[in-house]
C-alpha cells in the first residue's frame, strides 16, 4: 500500500471546549452563550445530566434538550454525544461531564465494582489489586475520549469543581499548615472534578471561578485560539461566532482585532440600538458616531453589524421621505 500527502487544510474541525467551576461561576451559562454563537440561528444540543437544570436557561437560548440517566458510564456518554453528533448540531453543551468520573455508575465507581470482583472483602487482596482494578474503567475512559475526537460537531464540556487543601509543612517555622491544593489543571485549590488529564485531551479548557463568573482562566489555551477567549473578559456569544470561523477554515483573529472586544450586555446593546430612534437625519448621524465611538472599544462584530443596519434602515426611511 502506498502511503500518501496531501496539502494540509483546516476545515470542518470540531473543536473539545472544556469548561471547569464551581457553584456561581457562571459555567453552565457560559457554556450556553457559546453554544449559541457557534450555532447562530441554528438550536444547539444539551446533553442535561443535572436534573433538568439546564431547562432554567431555556427562554434565554434556543437548544434542544436531552436527559442522560444513570448509569453514567463512559459508554452511555460517548452515545449520547454521538446521537447529538449525528443528528446534525452545530453545537453540543454537556452538563455535566464530571458524572462520567465521580457519578452514579461513573469511573470511580467502575473501579470500585472491579475491586469487589477482585478481591471481594478481602482487604489484603484488595490493597494488592487495587491498581489492577484501575485497568478496566480506564480504558472504558480512553475510549470514550478516542470517540468524541470523532465528533464533527463543537463539544462543550461542562465540569465541576472543588475546593482542594492540602497539609504541608513551612520552610520557615517548621510547622505543618493548610494550603490550596496545587495542581496543573487548578488555580488558588479549585480543581476540575474529571479524569487529571483530561482537560489536556481537549482542544481548549479553561476554569471558571465565583468571583468572575464567565471569564476563563487556562488550564490549555494555545496561541492560535488565544483571541478567540480575551482572558480578563466573559465568554460571550461572540467567542461561539469566531470559533465556528476558525474552525470551517478561517483565519484566527489578530491580536488587538475585534476578537478582543467585551462585547455589550443584551440590555447595553438594547439601550444603544434605541439612541438612533431619532427624527431627523442630523440627529441620527449624531447618534451613529456617538454609538460608533462605543463599540469601537466595547462591543463585538456582530454589535457592529445589526447597530450599522439599524442606521442604513433609517437613513433609507429618511430618502423615502418617512422621517425628515
């Protein structure tokens, strides 16, 4: 068999965002906002292992719902994404990933079993095979992850975290103290409840803390999705919107670009759309360059285009003789 080259060409490429907070810090909404701007007018997919709780967020987002039950077994997830996949979103939301981990049925508990089948109680065998009994639910994990590279569509993992300690002792007194758990994946102890390296499998993975609900701090960012995800900034709808151009075969947005605008809040935008409900043309190019001079440093492309129709729609009433 000849093995054979072909130019190198990005396109159609799914992309694995993983998205790791706590309670409060705006993971599951940002997850939705950036499900929404890759998917556009499209409905995305959530894949709700909370109870329902993803529903809360139904008459903000436009998405088609789907609970996963326990067992929640590396297979049962892979299927669940794959159905999603292959009924055509754009976009699929998971929340959350980490029951395929620390839930019901999940790799913690796969291991358990294992070790039970093991070494039943037997508690010498046990501490003996409990290494062994690692090899299974592991591998039922790699091959969960092997599936979801196959996704075409953009995945959004959705994880949980904890506050982590850890007991050390100060080089300077001598005394053993308490300290937030260090960690590659965590930040100030908070730690992404999932398998340690998956955050790393993913294409981008960022984690979200209470006191900056939505605004990503890394775990793995590479330099060509960087202005993709401003860090200092929320997640926004517009992150969504770049991610889907970069990922059909666009360029990635320069440093400095648009990419690196805060876009405006739904009711900001809302209030600037209003400030060119004007009557006379005069008054309404005011109006433009004013909102002009606040998008140019906040607000997002998209902002930019639908505030620009808005004008070009009232100039065209001015011409046909609607406003004076």
């Amino acid at each position: 068999m000849t093995f054979q080259f072909k130019p190198g060409i990005r396109e159609s490429a799914g992309l694995l965002i993983g998205l790791a907070g706590g309670t409060g810090s705006g993971k599951t909404f940002s997850a939705m906002r950036l499900a929404a701007g890759i998917a556009g007018k499209d409905p995305f997919a959530v894949i709700d292992t909370e109870a329902g709780r993803a529903l809360h967020y139904a008459d903000q987002f436009k998405f088609d719902h789907g609970d996963l039950h326990p067992s929640f077994t590396p297979e049962a997830y892979a299927s669940a994404i794959l159905a999603a996949d292959k009924a055509g979103y754009k976009a699929i939301v998971v929340d959350s990933a980490t029951h395929e981990w620390a839930g019901e049925g999940g790799v913690l508990e796969m291991q358990e079993a294992e070790l039970d089948r093991m070494a039943g109680d037997n508690w010498q065998k046990r501490e003996a095979c409990r290494m062994a009994a690692w090899i299974k639910p592991k591998m039922q994990h790699k091959k969960m992850v092997q599936r979801l590279l196959q996704v075409r569509a953009h995945l959004i993992l959705c994880f949980r975290a904890e506050e982590k300690v850890e007991m050390v002792r100060d080089e300077k007194t001598g005394k053993t103290i308490i300290v937030p758990k260090k960690s590659t994946t965590g930040l100030d102890g908070w730690m992404p409840v999932c398998e340690k390296n998956l955050p790393y499998e993913l294409t981008v993975s960022f984690l979200l803390t209470a006191d900056a609900p939505g605004m990503p701090k890394p775990i793995k960012l590479q330099e060509q999705h960087r202005a993709m995800f401003p860090l200092g900034k929320p997640i926004t709808e517009e992150s969504g919107r770049l991610v889907a151009a970069w990922a059909a075969g666009g360029k990635a947005p320069a440093k400095g670009s648009k990419a690196d605008w805060t876009p405006l809040s739904d009711e900001e935008f809302a209030a600037l759309m209003a400030t060119l409900d004007v009557k006379t043309r005069p008054a309404l190019v005011a109006a433009y360059n004013a909102g002009v001079a606040v998008l140019k440093d906040r607000g997002g492309e998209s902002q930019f285009a639908a505030f620009k129709a808005e004008r070009d729609g009232l100039l065209k009433e001015i011409e046909g003789g609607t406003l004076k």
